[in-house]
C-alpha cells in the first residue's frame, strides 16, 4: 500500500485524488479564460 502513495504530493492522499484535482484545476482554467475572452472581446 506504501508504494501506490510514492510520489504523492503532501497535500494529496490519493492518486484519485490527485486526479480530481487537477481536473477540476483544468475545468477552473477554462471557465476563468472564457470569462475573460467574453470581458475583453
């Protein structure tokens, strides 16, 4: 069990998490960038 948590960051517990994450981090990018272009445009 040790060994599916190296390389984890520290903030994580799991790599499901992990994933989860930087999924949502990627939905966040894209709605703040469409945002954006609709302010600017």
């Amino acid at each position: 069990m040790e060994d599916e948590q190296e390389g984890l960051p520290p903030f994580v517990r799991s790599w499901k998490q992990l994933y989860w994450l930087v999924a949502a981090n990627l939905v966040a990018l894209i709605l703040l960038f469409a945002w954006f272009t609709n302010a600017f445009s």
